[in-house]
C-alpha cells in the first residue's frame, strides 16, 4: 500500500471551493508521518503567507508574488484586527475555521472563499496587469483614502473588493473648488465584465481618471493593455 497526495470527493460544484480549501490545508501543512487524515487545527501565520504566495504565484502563472503590504492587509482580514502591526502578527497562529469556516464580519463569505475568488478572477482576466505591477488589490479602504487623500484630482489606484467574491474595484480621488479631497470607489467589476470589456479599456474609457498611484500618467501604465478600436463598431 502507499499513501496518495490528499483528495476530496464531491457531489456538486458547488463544494468545489470547500474542497480545494482542504487539499490546500493537507499539502501545505500535514507531516510526512502522519497518521492519515490527521492534520494540524492551527499553524504559524508565516507558514500560511508562504502558502498563499506559492498558491497565487501557482495558479495566475506569474513571477510576482504578494509583497509584505499584501500579508498586513490579508493577516488584518482574517484575523479580524486593525490595531495590531506587521510584527505582532508574525507570531499568531492561524486556525483551520479562521481559513475556511468562520463567516468575516459582516459578510456572508470565509476568508478562503473570497481569496480563492480574487485567484480566479486574477487567472482569468488580470493576470498581465498583475504581473506589471498595475494592480495594489490586497489593500483596504481606509488605507487607500490615507494613499490617495494627498494626490492630485484624478490619481487611482486598483484594489480587490471586499464586498464581493471575484471583484476589482477603481478608487479614485476628487478635488472641490475649496481643496477638499473625496475617495470615490467605482462599482467592482467581475471577470464576466472583464470578458465583455477589458479592464485596460474601461481605464480609458474614464475620463476622471489620470494618473496610476502614485503619478504615471494612465496611458502609459496603461497604454499596452488598451485594445485598438474598431471604428464605428463600438
């Protein structure tokens, strides 16, 4: 006899999700020896960044992996905190119901599912603006106003939803008449928007927006994603 690597058996796709969660928790995290099925109910918050690195730089095929911003934004994510810094979270452990059981406050999701939801949509529509450094995504709403809050009218950046499963979303700044400044977030746009009209195009197609956080102008991050226009066909 020989043990095989971890599977699951489902009846409908929509354990899919679930399932892909517990073979991602057996590979990463189970010992060599172990008696079967026996895997451990808590690990160190680093074991589980160099997972979730491994499993997005695996699945999109790109070279550029989550950076130390991403790990603050998403370790705040799913253990509910914004008081704590980078390093206290260095030494938390985080638990198998935190990955993949408990509901995030006041969603109606897990941390994996909507993790798993930002893998997808980068796959399939974002992965060439990812690996050009266009994208910021793993970051939260209060940050991106503190980013933008100081640029010029029309400076954006693009982050992943966190309202909802498999969305990016454009923030963007406004100046008043008096200087006043004012983060607006565009509705977040889904792989099947992607698929209808690129992200590159919609960029373009907004006038408001400018200049890529923190100051290149849009069409020159932008310009080699944009598709040439059919004339009249638009």
């Amino acid at each position: 006899q020989v043990l095989s690597l971890p599977i699951v058996v489902i009846v409908h796709g929509n354990q899919d999700n679930n399932a892909k969660a517990t073979v991602l928790w057996d590979n990463a995290f189970s010992d060599i020896e172990r008696v079967p099925f026996v895997v451990a109910e808590r690990v160190p918050w680093d074991k589980m960044c160099d997972t979730l690195n491994l499993k997005f730089m695996a699945e999109v095929q790109t070279t550029k992996g989550l950076l130390k911003e991403h790990y603050f934004f998403l370790a705040q994510k799913i253990f509910n905190d914004h008081s704590a810094s980078p390093e206290d979270f260095q030494s938390r452990h985080v638990s198998w119901a935190q990955f993949n059981k408990e509901i995030l406050p006041g969603r109606g999701f897990t941390f994996w599912q909507w993790f798993d939801g930002v893998l997808d949509l980068t796959k399939r529509c974002l992965k060439s603006y990812w690996s050009d450094r266009l994208i910021m995504g793993f970051i939260s709403k209060q940050y991106v106003c503190k980013l933008l809050s100081t640029k010029p009218d029309g400076t954006f950046l693009l982050r992943f939803s966190d309202s909802e499963i498999g969305g990016v979303t454009i923030a963007y700044v406004i100046r008043g008449k008096d200087g006043s400044s004012q983060v607006e977030n565009i509705q977040p746009f889904s792989a099947k928007d992607l698929s209808i009209r690129s992200l590159g195009d919609r960029i373009r197609d907004l006038e408001q927006l400018r200049n890529l956080y923190p100051n290149t102008p849009k069409d020159q991050a932008f310009g080699s994603h944009y598709n040439k226009e059919q004339t009249g066909k638009d």
